[in-house]
C-alpha cells in the first residue's frame, strides 16, 4: 500500500477562503471585520516565525491584526496589565499570547487572566473545560486541525481506535477528546508508556506528538491506517521533519501527512475559525 497525502497547505487554503467569505459577509452586513492581537515577548526564532504566518494568514482573510512585541525581561505584572487592557478592548475580539514565554512569567497564570471568550488558543481552562464536557466553543487548534484532517478522509471515525503519542497540554491532551467526542476509543501514550510499539500496531489513526525526528517507524504502523505527524523538527541543516519516518510509513500507512504542509497550516487555519467565532460571540454578547 502507498498512503494517499492528506494535503494540509490545500485544506487550509480552502478554509482561509471560507473564512474570508464569512468575512465579507460580516462587512455586508455592517459588521466589523474580526480582529486578533497577537503578543509576542522576546525575540524566540520559532515564535517569530509563528507569529509572521499567523500576521500573514489574518491578512488574507482580512481581520484587523495587531502585533505587540515586548522585549524578553518583561515582568509578568506587565503582560497581565496589557492582558487586562485588551480584555477591555471593544475592538479586540481574539487574544494569542505565543508561547513559550521567558521563565519569569508562569504561562498558566496568563492564559487564565485572558478572557474565556477571547481565548483563540482555546488553552484556557474554561475552554478545555467545555472540551471535557463535550460543549466545545474555542477549540485548541492543532488537535481541532487534526479532526478537520481526519474529515477529509471521509472516513467513518465512530469506533476506531486510536493511539496519540505525547500528552502535552496544547496537543497529546486536548487531541485525546476530540477522538473521544467523536467516538473513537482512545490510547494515550507517553514517555513511561510500556510497549508501545504494541500499542500503536493496534491502531486505525496515530497521532503522532512527540518532539522526536522519525520516531514513529514503519513496523509499528498497521496496514492502511491513517497517520497524522504533528512534530515539527529543525534539523541541522535547516530542514523541517516530522515525528514520523513519513516515507517508510507512507509505504504501509493509509493516509498520511506531510511535514512541512501537514498539520502545521491546519493550526494557523484553525486559529482563524476560532477568531472569527470569537468575533461572533463578541456580537451576539453586545
Ligand atoms: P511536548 O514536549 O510538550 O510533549 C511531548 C510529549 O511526548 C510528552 O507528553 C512526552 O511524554 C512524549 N514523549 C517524549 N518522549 C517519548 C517517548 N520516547 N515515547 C513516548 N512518548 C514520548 O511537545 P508538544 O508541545 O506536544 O509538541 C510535540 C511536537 O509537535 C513538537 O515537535 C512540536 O514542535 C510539534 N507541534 C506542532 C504543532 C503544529 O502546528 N504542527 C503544534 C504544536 C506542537
């Protein structure tokens, strides 16, 4: 078997469109069009280049986007005064603090001073909350990515099993109630997870989160299951490789995908829908 590519750029781009659309829509109507403010503190390689996709992509659908930067000995009193301000803010309907943030600052204390509402991460607890209880509204976009992903397969989710590999609070954990809420039954699996190879052969989908270059090998993956990559690796030549070794896998993996063009666009694409249903219910409130 050859995987077939579930192509992440092209589903992406699909979903800017439809945002865009729902955009005009919002102006027709005399609606503003949704705006996200972006926070970035210090100068971390990676964020910044988060940061400038997730400019560029508000740009193409036409939000209103605001990038501040802070310089990296911002105290934590001073982030959670501008967090205050734009809670305030009648035109700020999204808020993303990107992360990680210097040690001086404890993240968990800055995404729960951000407005539930306006929490376009969906990391704060509110959100996950509503995640547990199956009454989601901002969704963490990476594992809310995925499921779109898995959509496109057309495949019937009710039942499957599934393995995610990493529980981490932005992917592993929210990935494993999105599966549930769409009725799979779900194996996380983590670092002291004994046999786990074993576990990911039982699988129809592997959600791979882990962090590692290649780590998911090709005698671990059933024949014709579906294999999601989320890692994102800088090698050391520049390149970017997933937590999968995609092209042994793609031999026996149903569907698989890319890393670059994967996961990686579904969450700035996700990031998206989220403002604009922030924007929404920024409407309906007032
Ligand atoms: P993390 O470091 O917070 O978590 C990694 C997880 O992997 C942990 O739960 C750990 O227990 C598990 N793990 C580590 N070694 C293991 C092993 N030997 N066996 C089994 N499990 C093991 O990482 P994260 O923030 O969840 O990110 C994971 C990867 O996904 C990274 O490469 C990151 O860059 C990438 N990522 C991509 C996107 C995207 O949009 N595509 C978004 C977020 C993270």
């Amino acid at each position: 078997m050859t995987a077939q590519i579930l192509d992440g750029r092209a589903i992406a781009a699909d979903i800017r469109e439809q945002v865009r659309r729902q955009v005009d829509a919002r102006r027709a109507a005399g609606q503003d069009a949704p705006g996200l403010v972006v926070v970035l503190v210090g100068e971390n390689p990676a964020s910044q280049v988060y940061v400038r996709n997730k400019q560029k992509a508000c740009q193409q659908v036409g939000f209103r986007s605001e990038l501040l930067q802070l310089p990296a000995d911002t105290s934590q009193a001073r982030l959670l005064q501008l967090i205050e301000q734009l809670n305030a803010r009648d035109d700020v309907d999204g808020i993303l603090v990107q992360l990680p943030l210097p040690a001086q600052i404890n993240e968990d204390l800055i995404t729960e001073h951000i407005t539930p509402t306006k929490d376009v991460d969906g990391f704060h607890p509110w959100n996950m909350g509503r995640l547990v209880l199956r009454q989601p509204l901002l969704r963490p976009c990476t594992p809310k990515g995925v499921m779109t992903l898995l959509a496109c397969t057309g495949i019937d989710l009710v039942g499957k099993d599934a393995v995610i590999i990493g529980q981490s609070n932005i992917v592993g954990r929210p990935m494993l109630l999105e599966l549930l809420m769409a009725r799979c039954t779900v194996t996380v699996c983590h670092s002291k997870t004994q046999h786990l190879a074993d576990k990911v052969r039982g699988a129809d989908i592997v959600v791979a989160a882990v962090g590692v270059p290649r780590f998911v090998e090709a005698d671990w993956v059933k024949s014709g299951a579906v294999v999601i990559d989320v890692g994102i690796n800088r090698m050391q030549d520049g390149s970017l490789c997933g937590d999968v070794d995609t092209d042994a896998v793609a031999a026996r993996a149903g569907w698989i995908t890319p890393v670059p063009g994967g996961v990686g666009p579904m969450t700035v694409a996700t990031l998206l829908q989220n403002t604009l249903l922030a924007a929404d219910m920024h409407d309906r409130r007032s």
